[in-house]
C-alpha cells in the first residue's frame, strides 16, 4: 500500500483560549478527493492554514508521502506542490488577472507565457476567464477562478479548496467537479472544504467531519446521505424552512426598462431591465456572477445613483437619481456581496459599524449614544447568533459567515419595507443559512419587498416566489419558481429565453 | 534570520511600548550622530530632551510652540483619515496668518477702541476665514476638476507665502519702517491675552487643547465623525452606506484650513506682533509630522507636538550653544519619525528568530 500523500498526526492549534483544532488526525491518499466538512467555526481553515504553511500548529506532525515534513511558510508548501484556493481571495486590485498570477511565479516566466498558460488551463478546464481583465472589475465568482486558474498552473499535488461552488451555477459547479475528477485522475489529491453536503456526495471518496476543532467522524460520503452528514456536523437535524404562499400586494420596488452604461469598459452594461417587487413576495434573480448583478444591485441600492429618475421606482416615486441614505430612509435595505469593505469597515468596532446603515443611536446633532448603539449592536449578535467578542469587536476579527450573519442581521432589524439582497447566506453555514432563509420568509410575511440576486439556484428555489434570471445585463421574464426547473433555469442563464440575449445570437447565426 | 509574523490580534502592549522603543532608537542614533559630529552627546540629548521642560520659562516657551503645531496637526489628522491628502496646512497657516494680521494691523491703523478679550474672538473668526478660504479652493479644485489635491494644496502654500511678501513690500509696509518688509507694530489691544505678565505663553494654547478635546468628540462621538473616518478606510462602504465623498473633501479641508489659519493668526498677533516675509517658519509641515506621530488622533498629536517642539527648541539651542548644524535637529525629527513608524510594525506584527536551515528540494 502507498504511502498517504498527506497525513496530519495529533495536530492542535490554540489561539488564546480558543482551541481551533485539537488533536486533528487525517490522511489523504493520491488522487483522493478529501472533504472537510464543517459549520462555521469548527476549525476547517485553520486546518488548511496549517498544511499550507500560513499558520504554524501548537502540536502535532505532517506527513508527506509518508515522510515527515517541515512546512513552516506558503513557500515551503509549494516547494512540495501544494496549492491552495482560499476563501478570501488574496488579489490585487489594481493588476490583471494575468498580472496576479505572475506575482506568484518565479521570476524567469514572461508575461506573455502566464497569459498563455492561463488560456491554457482555462480552456482545459472550462473555465471562462480573460487574462488582460483588471481583478477590481471582476466579481466574487470571477475572482475565484482567477485564484483556480493560479492553483492550477503550479500543477500541484495537492489542491486545497475552501469553498470553491459557492458563487458557481449548478452547471459552473458541475463543471468544475468534472475539472476536479479530471485532476485527481492525474493523481493529484484534494482537499474540497465545504458544507454543501450534495457536493460532498457527489464528488468526494472520503470525508473528515469537524465539530468544534475535533474530528467527530471519518467516513465514506457516497454511503451517507446529505441528511446523516449534516446530523454528523451540527449535531442535530438542520430546521426545516416553512413557508407559506405568498400573499403579494402592492407593488414595492420596480425598474421601468432601466439602461446603464457600465461604469468602466469591463463591466456588463444594463439593458432594458424591467422588475416588480411587490410587497410581501420574494423575487429572485439566478445567473452566473457577473452577467449585470453587481451593476443592477448598485443602480438598485443608490451607490450608482446615474439611472433615469424614473427608471427605477419606489412606492411609485421616482428614485434613479437618489442616493443610497435618501433611499435607504424611505424604507429600501440592501445587504451587499462583498461583507469586508462595503456592508462593513473592517477596521471599525461592530457597534459603529452600526451607524453604516442605522440612525437609531443618533441623537440631536449626530450625537451618538454609545450606550444604545451598544445594546443595539449586542441585539443583532444575539439574535442572528453571531459568534463575535462584543459588540466593540473589530469587523475584521469575524469569520466570513459570521460577518454575514451580522450584517443581514443589521439590516432585517431595521424592518425594511424593501429589502435587497445579494448573496444571502454566501459562505454561512447550514444552521445559519436556514435561520437567515427563515427571517427573510418571516419578513415577507409581515408584508415586506424583498428582492434576491443569488448565484447559487437551491437558495433561490427554496426561497423566492418568482424568478427571474439575468444574462449579459438582460433580464429574462418572471417564472413562478413553482413552475419553474433547474433545467430550465440553466439554460436562461445563457440568456436562452425567448428575446434574451443568447436567443438573438443563435437567431444571427452565432453560437448560443 | 529574522521574520516579521504577522499577529492573530493587535498587541496592547506594543501600542504602548512602540513610542517608547522609538524613543530608545532615537536617542540611541541621535547619541551616535552627535558623537560622529565631535559633541559631546549627553549634552547635547539634554538639550533636546531635559532642557525644552527644565523650569517655568522652558515649558512656556514649549507650550507657545505647541499650540500651532497641535491646531495645524488636528485638521490634518481629520483630512487624512479621510483620506484627503492635505499637505498645504503651511499656505492655509499663512492665509490665517495674513487675515488675522489684516485685521490687527486695520485696529492699530485706525485706532479702534478695543480690549484685547474682544478682539480675540474677531481675530480667531478671522484667520479661520482666511486659512479656511485658502482650503476652499483646494476643495473647489478637487471636486470640480478632480485635481490632485497634493498638488494643489501643496502649491498653494508657495502663493500664499508670495502673496504675503507683496503685502508686507507693498501695500502693508510701515511708512517709517526704513523701507524693512514689514508691518507696523501692532497695537497692544490686538494681542492674544497671556496667561502670566513677562512670559509670551497666549491663551490660543488654551484654544488649542479646548479644540483637541472637541476634534476627539467630533471625529469618535458623533456620526460625522465616524462617517468622515470611512471615506479613507473603506470608500465602498461610505457609498453602500450612501456618506457623500464629496462632502467629505469641503469638510475636511475647510476644517483643517481653518484650524491652521486660527494657528496663523495666533502667531502674527502672538509672539510677533506684526508681519514679516517670515511669518512661514514650517509650522504648517511639521504638523504632518505630529499628525502622524500622534497616529491622526487629535489626543495624540497634542503629546506629539510636545515632542516635537522639544525637538525645534533642542535644536535651537544646539545650534546656538555648542555650534550644531539647524539641519541636525531635523535630521532627529527625521529619525523620531522613522523609528516610531518602524516600531508600530510590532503592534500588528511579530519578530521571530528563525534558525536558519538547509532544505533538500522535494
């Protein structure tokens, strides 16, 4: 029998009196594909941390193929041939794609051969990515490719994935299991952290379940169900969502034909956009990341307040032209997709980050009342069970899902009349995502608008009453989810609706 | 070998200590330098660091200097948590200096009946006018045309002091002044009020700390404040939350031109008493330094203009007593700065000694 081409032994990592892995045993074999599977929190990426040399361990051993190795630093991992896909993408902005991935290379590769060889692997593996793009246009999805494309141009041995589907479509998201398969058929092991169990069924040969730093159970996921992994990671059957028929009313939120040239030339322009959002319905909007959801949320929210007046409504008023605070005081929420940066300051304490989108512990002057802004923070913690210090923790200091939780809190709270939301329970875990499922139901009941622009279709199907879906800035018509099927929302992501933008290319001839 | 890693949280105690560090590094170097210099360096490390606070006349002296250095600093540390880039503080001092001057030097031409604490309001108004005026049109620049306001304000400062020199050869020069550049004396009834007879010490100091106190509610008590503290930080935050950068850019520049003004015109109707082509004495580039070394909080640039006003008053009297260069002392400020930005690396970071190690490639 080989040796495992990984194996940790009796690894434990403490930071404070938090234990975030203990005693942490795993063993990967070559060409294995390894999921670790666990709720926010359970020690995950701390675990992948330390096998790539980003976080040295308390105690405990690494092994590699069968040797015992030293990864002190990212650099001596990749000297082994590990490559890494974190969750927060380590880009930056202000280069290209193909200039990103230069800087991780050694010095001697041209330009011209890393655009090249990101043409390469892109095709190889299907994935969509032009090399000369700026990263600060792309979005969330996009950038995560870029981060894949890295990994996989240093033909490692071992791929850690943290998270990879979570801004994919289902075909995306099949795509990449097919990439996935193809490289662990080379031989080369992954580790595929996630807590999407049907992903886990679906493409893992072996699974490690963390529960609170622990290993609880070690098994083969293709003889589980989604149902026993999940009891296996929370501990408990996850809460159904109940819904009721909506009982939809007046109309909330609409855009009249809403055109918008894209702010810069790599951006997806809008065309002719037209929605309803009626008080107490659901309305969400499927498609594959950055086909025009970022430019709609921001003409939506106010930060890109250059619409035509009329285009875009609210209770009837005209409100292209106002801006977010203006609109936000007419009852109009928005919880962004990016959480670090826009729906927070990292740098700020919780409780101020209150005052981002919440006047309640203002007094005369713009006076804060520290007090209240404190227990008003506290609530949110409390109620949406955010894991955080306090209220004066620094924004920075939560864990991705954690902030998440905070800010949709923050925002249900405030008892929108409209709410919109991008990405609701991106990289939260199970509990957490069916208890945010379950607010935004609870708050359609009580009558309120709420729009979601989520990439991911099982969160649309499980949540929205009707669906649209957006291609190339278009957006296609309303479909009662209902009636609607994945089949057939996979396809409209390619703009394949009658009059959608992939329809008139096939009708001009050109490839849908 | 020596690694920096990076800390899981900030270090408290290094927060605290990191100054201090930097203070051992800067006394060690500046030590070392005066050595190399042929001085004899306790002395001279006394005269930077024991005699600018040895007695009465010493601290007064150091409180006169702070309190443009710590006005000037307040605006600046609200301009670049914000980030607006205003490194013009010296043209916006000058402006406040002329138009407090202005309006002290119209008193004493025309001889109006004043007493010195009724002036003191009109003259505080008006230099904030000036310096704020002055910082208008960076504002105007930056928003209209979206100019560099680095640029802008930074070229600023040279108008001002060129338009201050027209003054005081032209138009303002004292008829029976033998032709000097400069203004008649002002009469005593424009003044800033002093605290003790005999010492040159002014109530502006008292302004200054009173304005510290008010920058620190304002920019961490009231939701302007924290809104102005976003835009640097986070502009895509300040959008989502719908916070104007726009008005961002006038607040802060009209704030920090006019606290430097206020500066300005204390000074001309302080210890100088009229003005001269050499109102400009760097005040206004210093402060960038207390901003920064009082980390952009309006608390810590009052005890970092004390610091560095030390520094100006130890150089001063290097320089006239054992003969060191003036450069010298700006070389220590130099030094200060360097060792304190290099030591708030060990707040976020670690130093880890590392036993160096031959690898075999995998």
């Amino acid at each position: 029998m080989t040796a495992p081409r990984l194996e940790l032994r009796h690894v434990t990592k403490r930071y404070g009196d938090v234990v975030a892995n203990d005693d942490v045993a795993l063993a990967v074999a070559p060409g294995e594909i390894h999921a670790i599977l666990g709720e926010n929190g359970a020690g995950k990426s701390t675990l992948m941390k330390i096998v790539y040399g980003a976080v040295a361990p308390d105690a405990g051993e690494l092994l590699w193929d069968g040797a015992p190795a030293d990864i002190r630093s990212p650099h001596d991992a990749r000297a082994l041939g590990i490559a890494m896909v974190f969750q927060h993408f380590s880009l930056f902005d202000s280069l290209t794609v193909a200039e990103n991935v230069w800087l991780g290379l050694s010095r001697t590769v041209s330009l011209r051969e890393v655009v090249e060889g990101i043409r390469g692997k892109a095709a190889e593996y299907g994935l969509d990515l032009d090399p000369h793009r700026p990263v600060h246009v792309l979005s969330v999805g996009e950038r995560q490719r870029v981060e894949i494309v890295r990994a996989l141009l240093a033909n490692p041995r071992l791929l850690i994935l943290d998270e990879p589907t979570a801004v994919l479509t289902p075909q995306a998201a099949d795509k990449l299991f097919e990439t996935l398969r193809k490289l662990a058929a080379t031989g080369c092991s992954i580790l595929y952290i996630s807590h999407k169990l049907h992903e886990i069924v679906a493409l893992c040969h072996q699974c490690t379940v963390l529960r609170g730093g622990r290993v609880v159970a070690s098994c083969d996921p293709a003889r589980e169900s989604t149902a026993s992994l999940s009891r296996l990671m929370i501990g408990a059957e996850p809460p159904r969502l109940e819904r009721r028929p909506a009982s939809a009313g007046a109309i909330a939120l609409s855009t009249r034909e809403l055109t918008l040239e894209s702010h810069d030339r790599f951006g997806v322009a809008l065309e002719d956009v037209s929605l309803d959002v009626r008080a107490g319905e659901i309305v969400g909007i499927a498609g594959v990341s950055g086909n025009g959801q970022q430019e709609l949320l921001a003409a939506l929210s106010g930060e890109d307040p250059r619409a035509d007046a009329g285009a875009i409504q609210l209770f009837g008023q005209p409100i292209g032209r106002v801006g977010a605070a203006a609109r936000r005081k007419r009852g109009l929420h928005f919880v962004p997709e990016e959480r670090l940066g826009r729906g927070a300051v990292p740098a700020l304490s919780l409780a101020n980050n209150m005052l981002l989108t919440r006047k309640e512990a203002l007094r005369a002057f713009g006076w804060i009342d520290r007090a209240a802004l404190r227990d008003q923070a506290s609530g949110v913690l409390r109620r949406y069970w955010v894991k955080a210090a306090g209220p004066s923790a620094a924004a920075r200091s939560l864990s991705g899902g954690n902030l998440q939780k905070y800010i949709v809190g923050r925002e249900l709270d405030a008892v929108p009349k409209v709410l919109v939301v991008a990405q609701p329970t991106w990289g939260v875990d199970v509990g957490a995502a069916s208890q945010i499922r379950a607010e935004l139901v609870a708050l359609r009941d009580a009558g309120c608008a709420v729009l979601v622009v989520s990439e991911e279709l099982e969160e649309l199907f499980a949540l929205a009453d009707r669906l649209h879906v957006i291609a190339k800035g278009r957006l296609s018509p309303s479909i009662p989810t209902a009636e609607a099927t994945v089949e057939q929302i996979g396809e409209w992501m390619s703009g394949l609706w009658a009059g959608g933008p992939g329809q008139a290319a096939a009708l001009a001839g050109g490839s849908p | 070998m020596i690694r920096l890693d990076v800390r899981p949280v900030p270090s408290l105690r290094m927060s605290v200590l990191s100054p201090l560090i930097a203070l051992a590094v800067t006394v060690a170097a500046g030590g070392v330098l005066f050595l190399a210099l042929g001085k004899d360096p306790v002395r001279v490390l006394s005269m930077f660091l024991v005699e600018p606070f040895h007695g009465v006349r010493a601290l007064t002296e150091l409180g006169l200097k702070c309190t443009p250095l710590i006005l000037c600093a307040l605006g600046l540390g609200l301009c670049f948590r914000s980030n607006v880039w205003n490194i013009g503080a010296e043209g916006q001092f000058l402006m406040g200096a002329i138009a407090g001057g202005g309006l002290a030097l119209w008193v004493t031409t025309a001889s109006v009946a004043l007493s010195p604490w009724a002036f003191f309001p009109l003259v505080v108004t008006a230099g904030a006018a000036g310096g704020a005026a002055w910082a208008a049109i960076v504002a105007l620049l930056r928003d209209r045309f979206n100019a560099n306001e680095i640029l802008v304000s930074l070229m600023l400062v040279y108008v001002a002091d060129l338009f201050l020199s027209w003054l005081v050869f032209g138009p303002w020069k004292d008829p029976r002044g033998f032709n000097f550049p400069q203004t008649v004396q002002f009469a005593a009834a424009t003044e800033i009020p002093r605290f003790v007879r005999g010492m040159r010490l002014h109530w502006g100091f008292a302004f200054a700390l009173v304005a510290a106190v008010l920058m620190w509610l304002f920019m961490f008590r009231t939701h302007r404040g924290i809104q102005l503290q976003i835009g640097g930080p986070a502009p895509a935050a300040a959008r989502y939350a719908g916070f104007s950068s726009r008005s961002a850019v006038w607040t802060t520049l009209l704030v920090s031109g006019g606290l430097a003004g206020v500066a300005g015109a204390f000074e001309v109707a302080g210890p100088m008493g009229q003005l001269t082509p050499h109102v400009a004495s760097g005040y206004g580039f210093t402060a960038i330094i207390v901003a920064f070394v009082g980390r952009l909080h309006p608390l810590g640039a009052v005890l970092a203009s004390v610091v560095l006003s030390a520094f100006v008053i130890g150089g001063q009297l290097a320089q006239s007593r054992v003969g060191l260069p003036a450069s010298v002392s700006g070389v220590f400020q130099g030094i200060l700065l360097l060792a304190l930005l290099g030591c708030d690396t060990l707040i976020h970071h670690r130093l880890r000694l590392v036993r160096w190690t031959w690898r075999t490639a995998p």
